[in-house]
C-alpha cells in the first residue's frame, strides 16, 4: 500500500469520528437534559440524600403487632412480613426513591465493600426477656438486616449489634435471623463467659484514643474525676444505624435516639451503667455524647421502632395509648436526623402524656444537641404542625 492511499484512509477515519463528535455536540445542544440525566445522576442522587436530612417519616400499619396486653412475650405477636413493608415504604419515602433498592443505595451512599456496620439497638432491661421491659423489637432489627445483607451484600460478618451495658440472651439472639456479630459487655452463657476470659472481648471496651469531651467533670460516688470514652465497637466501624424505642423516662421527656448512646459510652473506671451521666447533668451529657465526630457523621439511619411505645417512666411492660384509640402504636420513625426523629417522637410522647393527665419533663437535650448542631430541634405547638422539620406520615395496609 502507498503512503499516499494510507493517508487517504486514515483522514477518511478521522473525518468519520469527527462527523459522530460533531452530531453528537449537536444532540446534547439540542437535548441538554440527556447530559443532565446520565452525567449529573450520581451527585443529583447524593443532594437529594443530604435534603433528606431534616426529613421524619412515620409508617403505620393497625396490622404490624397482634398484642392481647396479657400474653407473652409480647414480641411474638409482631407480623415480621408487614414491619419489613412498613420499613421499604419508611426508607423510600425518606429518600424519595421509586425503589427499596436505590433507596438503601441512597442512604449508605459512601459504602464500600467490607466496611463495617454497628447497629446500637435499645436494650435496656433485656435481661428480662420480654416480661417486664420494652427493648427494641427482633422484627425491626430482622427487616433492617435484610436490606444490609439482601440488597447492600453487606457480610453479615461485617455488622455487630451492640449494647455496652446490656447483655444479648440466647432468647433474643435465636430471634435474629442472621448469623451477625453481637457484642456485649460480659457473657450472657457461660460458654461466652469462658470465650471472653479466654479470647478476650475487646469491642465493647474503651478506645482511649476517642475520649468524649464532658461539658461538666463526671465524678463518680465519691467525687472521684471519671472520663468517659467511645468504645471500639464504634471507632472500628465505618457506619451506624441508631434504633431506639418509643418510651417516656424518668429524667426527661422522651428516651430516644440521643439517649440511647447512653449505652455506647466507656467509664475510666470501668463502671457499665451510666448513672454517673444521670441529673443534673443528663441534658448537657446527652448533646456532649452525641456531639462527638465518631457518632454524628458516621451515623447514615435512625429507626424508632414505634411498634410498641410505653409512658411509664419507670420500666415495664407497653402501654396502650390513648392517642392511638387505645391501640399499640404500631409505628416506626425514620429519619438521618437523630434531633429531629426525636423532636417528632418527643411531641408524641407529651401528647400522650397529657390526655392521661400526667407530668412530663424537660426536653433541654433537644435544644442543647439542636445547638450544638447535631440535628433540627422543633416542638409544634397544640396544632401538631412541623415548620422546620419535614415530618410525613405513611398508613400501610
């Protein structure tokens, strides 16, 4: 072949591609939202996760839980098919995505393959096995798993349920559907007593790296100066999701998703329970615990679990309530704003308290965290209308 008929095929080529550039330019002059759509996608999917932000969305379905009041454990009579419903319609509408799977995409946006998930649960008084407690309901934590595991791919290996005062029972653990790690402070068996002593069990002891910075000197019973420190269950995850429950408390108004991180804080000197945080420093504790980095920006979700709610402030079994016909509340909240799920949720909680004519206490955490700019703090007035936080509300069949 001459050089010159090389030449002749090699410009004809060029001005073939320059001919497809060219229409090409045009098209996207022409359709610039072609451009938009394909090319801008992925950042307009991550604004429209950040708008979700001050965002509370509360699913109902009167089917969720079957309870007499009188039969237990109570937990027995959630459906697990219908909570999980409750919970794809909660995330979608959160993020305003058409499906459950874009919809978790959404929320754990930053996720990457082998990252680690701690999921803090409310576990209070779970010793008690469903008798004489409200604990965070297995349903709640089996439908959350299930968009981790089922749609994420996320290693169940990779997710550790934890509570760093409460110990997890083979009765609730056998209730989990997913071969995930639980991570408490002592054995719950004897078997796991013997593994700890043996193999040590470091996830729920203090990371002295990550001190939390107190607004007041925590001082235990004998004027002793305490620290206080994030365990490393937290420091070695890269995402959290919070999930407290619907209840009142006996030092504040509600006991909520700020409040539940009462059980993730580590004492220097060793003590489990977090008595030393309680009056007159709960409020000012609360906002200083969740105020630290290792909590509020790895924190992706906050799931109430609503199923059940309780107004007595000093343990025990759920309540009807008033406000919901005299039925349990059969609820779950949502929201990437602890603040503002627990303004929502703190609204309920009065709101019961006072058709049952009773006494409910100060909501100063709220404010304190809301300055700390932790999230949105609003308490509506007798109309119930949120301004500043964009509560909707979801009754499923």
């Amino acid at each position: 072949m001459t050089i010159s008929r090389r030449r002749l095929i090699v410009a004809s080529i060029l001005a073939g591609v320059s001919l497809i550039i060219s229409k090409l330019i045009g098209f996207l002059k022409i359709n610039p939202s072609f451009a938009s759509n394909n090319m801008l996608s992925a950042d307009r999917k991550r604004k429209q996760c950040r708008n979700s932000i001050s965002r509370v969305i509360s699913v109902h379905s009167d089917k969720a839980t079957r309870w007499d009041s009188s039969t237990y454990p109570f937990i027995d009579s959630i459906d697990q098919d219908i909570v999980e419903d409750m919970l794809n319609k909660g995330i979608k509408a959160l993020t305003e995505e058409k499906s459950v799977e874009s919809a978790w995409r959404c929320i754990f946006e930053s996720y990457k393959d082998d990252d680690v998930i701690a999921i803090k649960p409310n576990f209070v008084d779970l010793h008690k096995e469903f008798k004489d407690n409200l604990v965070v309901s297995p349903s709640v934590i089996n439908a959350i798993l299930k968009g981790l595991i089922e749609i994420l791919n996320v290693s169940p290996n990779n997710i550790a349920v934890y509570d760093c005062t409460s110990i997890i029972p083979d009765s609730y653990r056998k209730r989990i559907k997913y071969p995930v790690r639980f991570v408490e402070p002592y054995g719950s068996s004897l078997l796991r007593k013997i593994s700890y002593k043996v193999m040590g069990n470091p996830l729920p002891e203090a990371d002295f790296d990550y001190e939390i910075k107190m607004s007041h000197d925590i001082k235990d019973k004998n004027g002793k100066k305490v620290k206080c420190y994030l365990p490393q269950v937290v420091t070695t995850a890269d995402h959290i999701i919070n999930i407290p429950v619907l209840k009142s408390h006996q030092f504040i108004l509600a006991s909520g998703a700020l409040k539940n991180h009462y059980g993730t804080v580590r004492f220097s000197d060793g003590k489990l329970t977090p008595e030393y945080l309680h009056p007159p420093l709960i409020h000012e504790s609360i906002a200083d615990i969740n105020s630290h980095p290792q909590l509020r920006e790895k924190t992706r979700l906050v799931v109430m679990d609503g199923l059940f709610g309780r107004i007595k402030k000093k343990g025990g079994p759920p309540d009807r309530w008033i406000i919901y016909n005299n039925e349990n509340p059969n609820r779950l909240f949502l929201s990437m704003n602890p603040v503002a799920l627990d303004s929502v949720t703190a609204y309920c909680i009065k709101k019961e308290i006072q058709a049952r004519n009773g006494k409910y206490f100060a909501d100063d955490y709220l404010r304190i965290s809301s300055e700390r700019r932790i999230g949105t703090y609003e308490m509506p007035d007798e109309s119930g209308e949120f301004k500043s936080i964009d509560f909707r509300h979801y009754d499923i069949e």
